[in-house]
C-alpha cells in the first residue's frame, strides 16, 4: 500500500508539473514574442544574430506547449511509453535552452555594436527613406526623447546647412522646430538613442535568460518524477 501510495503521489506530481510546464511554453512564447518585437520596432537590425535567442526561446515555447499536453496525457493514463518519451524530448528542450542561454549571453556582449550600426543606418537612409521607415524612427526618438545616435550632432547630413534636425528630435515638436536647433538643448534632445535601447534590449535579454535557467530547473525535477513514474509502471504497480 505505502508502494502504491506513493506511486500515487508522483503521478498526481508529474501531471501537476505537466500543468506547470504547459503554463512555461505559453509564457515563453510571450516573452520571446515580446523581445523579438521590441528589437524590430525599435530597430532597423540586418544581423540575424540579434534574432536567434527570442526565435530559440520562441521554438522552444511552442514545443513545450504540445509536449506538455502530451505528458499530462500519459501520466494520467499511466502509458509507460507516453512518459518515457515525454522525458526523453524534456531533456532535449533542456539541452536547446542551455544553447539559447548561452547565445544570449554571447549576444548581450555584441549588443553595443548592434544598436550603433543599426541606427546609424537608419539615420542615413532616413532622407530617402519610405514614410513609414522615417515615421518609425521619429516615433522612436519621440519615445525615448532621444535624438541620433550618441547626440544629436549625428544628424549633421540632415540638412545642407548640417545645423538642423528631424522636428521628432524637438523637447517640445512643432513643423520646423529642428530648423537650425541642433545644439540648442532647449530646443532640442541632446542625449543619443543608444544608451536608451542598449538598456531596454538588455532588461529584455536578461527576462529571456532568466525564464529559460528557471524552466531548465523545473523540466529536471519533471525528468526526474517522469523516471520514477516510468519505474513504477513498468514495475507492475497499480496506479490510480
């Protein structure tokens, strides 16, 4: 009875922590979704590398999502094979999160670059740019009242006279107001768009790395309860 009792115990746990992982996945793919936005709205980025750890950890909450599903199944129904491949896919997820860490990781350190290259990109292709390119980069500079990238000297080739910026840049923004302002602080935001993103993609990243490093931890007591679940049924125990 204690046996049985126990084995009892560990499949209402393994179907519990199913529950808990399938609630991960949904949170996962909201935070990769989050991230993978925050980047593209704020940024105009041609390296891929900036992409790859949201897209991982977005990949990573879709398969938990369904794999979860399928464990709470098998535990409920005690089919050996059900959890035994359920744990088996538990510890390959674990081994994908650990390389979207780790790429995270290794992404933070580039960030610097990133943002700097991208934005002054954007900022020299604002002048021939579409409507809809100039308005993004105007709406960013009026969030984050921020003007070019590091000050707003980086705006010199905006107009002939090299003394002018786009009027998103303007403490208080009116038609022309960036004519000839650009080192008037009254006038004009003098602080770059850099460090404002730097900070807000950073805060992003680390949510990332942190949701994966505490879902890893989970999915192993999950493994581990899987194991001892798979032991007891093939063992020959009831388990109701």
């Amino acid at each position: 009875m204690a046996v049985e009792g126990g084995m009892k115990c560990i499949k209402f746990l393994v179907f519990f922590f199913n529950l808990i992982f399938w609630l991960c996945g949904l949170a996962l793919i909201v935070v990769g979704i989050l991230v993978q936005v925050s980047f593209h709205k704020s940024l105009t980025i041609h390296d891929v590398s900036a992409s790859a750890a949201p897209i991982v950890i977005i990949v990573i909450g879709v398969v938990i999502f369904f794999i979860a599903f399928f464990g709470c199944c098998g535990a409920w129904n005690e089919n050996y094979f059900m959890v035994t491949t359920f744990a088996i896919f538990l510890f390959l997820i674990i081994v994908v999160e650990i390389a979207a860490v780790i790429v995270g990781y290794v992404y933070k350190d580039k960030l610097s670059a990133i943002v700097q290259d991208s934005l002054n990109d954007m900022i020299s292709h604002y002048n021939n740019g579409t409507p809809e390119f100039r308005k993004g980069l105007d709406q960013l500079q009026k969030d984050w009242k921020c003007c070019g990238v590091n000050n707003s000297s980086d705006w010199n080739r905006f107009e002939p006279n090299k003394d002018s910026v786009p009027d998103s840049c303007c403490v208080t923004e009116k038609p022309g107001c960036g004519n000839g302002t650009m080192r008037n602080p009254d006038a004009v935001h003098q602080k770059g768009c850099r460090e404002a993103l730097e900070t807000l993609l950073k805060k992003n990243i680390l949510w990332v790395i942190i949701a994966a490093l505490v879902i890893a931890g989970l999915q192993i007591l999950g493994i581990v309860f899987s194991c001892l679940l798979m032991k007891g049924i093939r063992s020959g125990y009831e388990v109701m």
